[in-house]
C-alpha cells in the first residue's frame, strides 16, 4: 500500500515540540532515529527550521518535528491520514459534528491540508499530498 496515495492510511508523524533539539536527542537515541535539519517547506527564510525523522538505515522520512507554531501550547505528537481530497473531507467532518482547528491550507511542494478535531476531541490532520513529476502516469 503506498501511504501517501491510498485514502484512509496513516501517512505522516509529526511531534511540535518546545524544544527540538532535546527532542532529537532523545527520540533519536530511543529508537535509533536520524534527524534531519531542513528549511521549513513554503516558510519564509527566518522560520525555524523542519527536521525529518528517518528510521534506523532507511532513505524514506517517517515524520518531522517542528517548534510549537504558539507560545504556550504543549508539545504534542500529531498523525496526518492521507485523503483523496482535503477540502470534501473537511466539509464532510463538519457536516459529522467536527471543529476544524486549522483550515484547508497548501504547504508548497507538499500538500492540502487541514486538522480537524472529532465529536468526541480527538484532533487528526488531513491531507493530500502533491503528485510528484516522477509519479504521473
């Protein structure tokens, strides 16, 4: 099954924490993860940076952390489910009795996403990934 295409399925990780260099270290000496440092995707130059999660000996990132977007808020892992199409699922949560927490969004070279929080409190983001040139029929 490839994640980043089948709707429905788990496809991305992402812990926003008040600290990602302890984070690193931590989760990297727990798990044998590597940690990658790159430039926040569509942010401007002085964002802070995006670091990308591989597992132990592999080339494909598992997931990302980042710094916490507002002061205040708690560190927190995040799960993305990967959608057919970002804004008929949004409405469809809504229609279901969902909050959107933040709104139909495009991260460039990325994807559409949303995150959403269920009936019950449960937070999940959404997302359809961009078709990469490679990957077209």
């Amino acid at each position: 099954m490839e994640v980043f295409k089948t709707h429905g399925a788990f496809s991305w990780s992402e812990l926003m924490t008040t600290d990602t260099k302890k984070a690193s270290e931590f989760y990297g000496k727990l798990f044998g993860w590597t940690i990658e440092t790159m430039p926040m995707p569509g942010g401007p130059a002085d964002a802070p940076p995006y670091h990308v999660i591989k597992a132990r000996g592999a080339d494909d990132a598992i997931g990302g952390m980042m710094a916490c977007p507002q002061q205040g808020m708690p560190p927190a892992w995040g799960i993305y489910v990967t959608v057919d199409n970002v804004d008929e699922t949004v409405a469809q949560a809504k229609a279901m009795g969902a909050k959107v927490l933040m709104d139909v969004m495009d991260v460039p070279t990325v994807g559409r996403m949303a995150t959403i929080q269920d009936p019950q409190g449960a937070v999940i983001s959404v997302i359809t990934y961009v078709e990469m040139p490679d990957e077209k029929k």
